[in-house]
C-alpha cells in the first residue's frame, strides 16, 4: 500500500504520520481480505539480497518474518 514512506515520513512531520494512518485504514477499509504491509513501516521487513548480512528480523515478537524486495545492488 506503501513502499518505504519511512525515508520521507519525517520530513512531513505530523501530517506523514497522518498519511500512513489514512493509507493504512483505506486499505483496511477495502475489505479485501488478504493481507497488505508497508514495507519497512509497519512491520520490518527484508528488502534486498543481502538479507542475511542486513535484516534485524522482525520489530514485534507477534510480527513475521517476511521478504519483500529482491534487487540486486
């Protein structure tokens, strides 16, 4: 729904936390039924090759882990 907002998120201050929360409750709100994620937002994900050298894992307990990206450099 939202492919690393992070990097710019803070530069729009509340009204980034604002866009992620609407972007968030819009898909929801589709009711699509399958699940969505924001890459690196809501649930840290992996997003390269080199995931194993880079990737923390996930940022809750309660959180998968998941692969999102696989570019080369």
């Amino acid at each position: 729904m939202e492919n690393e907002y992070t990097t710019v998120q803070q530069a729009y201050k509340e009204h980034g936390t604002r866009y992620v929360q609407w972007a968030a409750n819009m898909v929801v709100g589709l009711g699509t039924g399958v699940p969505w994620i924001m890459c690196k937002q809501l649930i840290n994900t992996c997003n390269g090759r080199y995931c194993g050298d880079t990737f923390s894992g996930p940022n809750s307990p309660n959180k998968p882990t998941l692969w999102t990206e696989n570019w080369t450099a």
